[in-house]
C-alpha cells in the first residue's frame, strides 16, 4: 500500500490506516475472535498505524488490543490513542490526568510507547486550556520516553484553527470532513502544511451516512441529508458499485492527508477496504455521485461548545 510522510514526524503510514473503535462496540456488539482477528488482518493487508481512545468502549477498544497487540511485532505498526474523553459526558483534559491516562494507556495495550496521543473532541471544553495546560502535559510524556509525538482530534473546524494558531502540535485528526460529502477540511491544508503538522483524516464513510447500511441512533443527519445520500447511494448501486468504495476511494485520494483511518471489528470487511483501496477510481461515477450531493455539500451539525463551532454557511438547516 503507498505511504505518505506525515508531516515532521519522519514516520510514513500507509493511505489507509485501522480505526479501533469499532473494538468497543461503538456502532454494534462484536465477536471476540473476528475482533481480534480485524487487527492481524488489518497489517497482514499492509495497514501500518491502529488508531484507538479510551473513550472506545470506555477502554474496551485498548483492552482488546492488549489481547492482540502482543502477537504483533511491534515495529510493524505505529500506535496512536487519545485522551481527555473518558465517557459521553466525562471530559478530564487536566495535567495530571494526562500522565495518568497515557500510563493507563500503556499498560492496557501492552506496550512501551506511543507513537502519538491527541486530545480527544477538545471542541467540548474550554480551548485555552488545551493550549495552556494539556499540550505542555503532553510534551513532558514525550520528555520522558512514553510518547513520540502530540496533537489533538475532533470535529469542528474552528477549533483546530485556533490550536494551530496558538499551540505546537506535531499531528491533527479530522474526521467526517474529508469525504463525498463534507470537504471543509481541505481549509487545513495550508494551515498545516505552514507549520509541518501532520494531517490526518477519519471516517471515510461519515458514521455509515456514505454506506447502504442503517445509520446509528445517534447519527445527527437531518431528513433531507438521509434522502439526499441514499439517492447517491442508489445510483452508485445502478452503476454496480457500492458507494462505499467510491466514498473510501475518494478519501484517501489526495496527498495532502497522509492517512485515512477507518475501521471494523469484521475481518472480511476490513480485507474488502484494502481491495477498495488498490483499485482506480472512477472518475465519472465520482463526479455523478458529487454532483447528486451537491444540496448537502458541507452540511455539518454542532458539536461540543457552541463557541467552539463554524457558523454555518450553507443553506441546509444544521438540524430538523
């Protein structure tokens, strides 16, 4: 699979990189061994960065990979998880927690690093604290030999343009805003190329909005995004193609993100992402599809603080 260098870190992943939150159940139960089993495939196929959190399953996703990880070498992969996010509404963004969870952290996946750890939808809290108390937290885990390189991972906009502005970051992680749908994350680009951040996306699939599958409950789509998306859904299948794959291919098309990252606790599905992903992509069906999502281009909802959000500038209503 193509690596590309992200940002000053020397390290170069693979375009397509395994999210582990699907190991905490986030979006259905799970088999134990098909779970374990999503992890070896996923670097057997050539993945080389697992991404987790301890917010994944409240440590179910870093449990998991404590029963899995060990089997692996470890300089086959690059390791990255979060911390900050603990539960739905349990935010600990204070130093001391930092080393507390980082050491958490270490000790359920079984390893003596971490490549990267982000602060986790910061956009929930005050900004001025992760600038002022989590990133130095963070930096004096690098001091010490448990962690590699910091950033911080989220969904608005906004805040990850005032953390550029006012923090030294080695990584980003934007998800839901590099996909058929939602490109504003295209705005950080030059801002993370101007200070050699590495820029990483997540969620090619939008929480299944890009897929034929069921949204989860908890998915914020409004009526008119549904409708819109299953229409493009529809016409990829007319064409004999699961909107999924263009949505996978068209994510980690460009080099201005080094990685996407997706994941599932479903092996198959995981080798299937891997095939996606080494075949061309098709440019008039992607341009249809586009076209077809127009209505609900860059459609997104609030999350976390209101302050901390974009002003909406589409015509769409941000909810029902």
């Amino acid at each position: 699979m193509q690596k590309r260098t992200l940002g000053n870190t020397g390290m170069e992943f693979t375009t397509l990189s395994f999210g582990a939150s699907s190991l905490g159940q986030e979006f259905r139960s799970v088999d134990l061994s098909e779970a374990f089993r999503s992890v070896h495939v996923a670097i057997e196929r050539g993945m080389n960065f697992i991404d987790t959190s301890p917010f994944y399953g409240r440590g179910m996703s870093e449990m998991l990979l404590g029963r899995v990880l060990p089997e692996i070498p470890r300089d086959s992969y690059y390791l990255g998880t979060k911390l900050g996010r603990y539960a739905g509404q349990h935010f600990d963004f204070s130093a001391r927690r930092v080393e507390e969870s980082v050491d958490i952290s270490l000790e359920r996946m079984k390893v003596d690093y971490l490549d990267i750890v982000l602060c986790h939808d910061l956009e929930f809290v005050e900004m001025s604290q992760i600038v002022e108390e989590t990133l130095p937290a963070l930096r004096k885990q690098v001091e010490k030999g448990k962690v590699r390189f910091v950033g911080v991972s989220g969904y608005p906009m906004k805040m990850f343009k005032y953390v550029l502005a006012n923090s030294d970051i080695d990584v980003l992680l934007t998800y839901n805003h590099y996909t058929l749908q939602n490109d504003m994350a295209l705005e950080l680009v030059p801002l993370c190329q101007e200070k050699s951040v590495g820029l990483m996306n997540a969620a090619p699939f939008s929480a299944r909005l890009l897929t034929s599958a069921p949204l989860p409950p908890w998915h914020k789509a409004t009526a008119k995004v549904r409708e819109v998306a299953k229409a493009a859904a529809d016409h990829c299948a007319s064409r004999g193609v699961d909107i999924a794959q263009l949505a996978l291919q068209f994510s980690i098309a460009n080099p201005d993100f080094t990685t996407c990252v997706t994941g599932s606790a479903n092996p198959d599905r995981v080798s299937l992402w891997v095939d996606w992903a080494e075949q061309p992509l098709d440019e008039t069906l992607l341009a249809e599809t586009l076209e077809i999502l127009k209505p609900i281009h860059n459609w997104f909802y609030i999350e976390g603080r209101p302050e901390n959000n974009d002003e909406p500038v589409n015509p769409l209503p941000i909810t029902e």
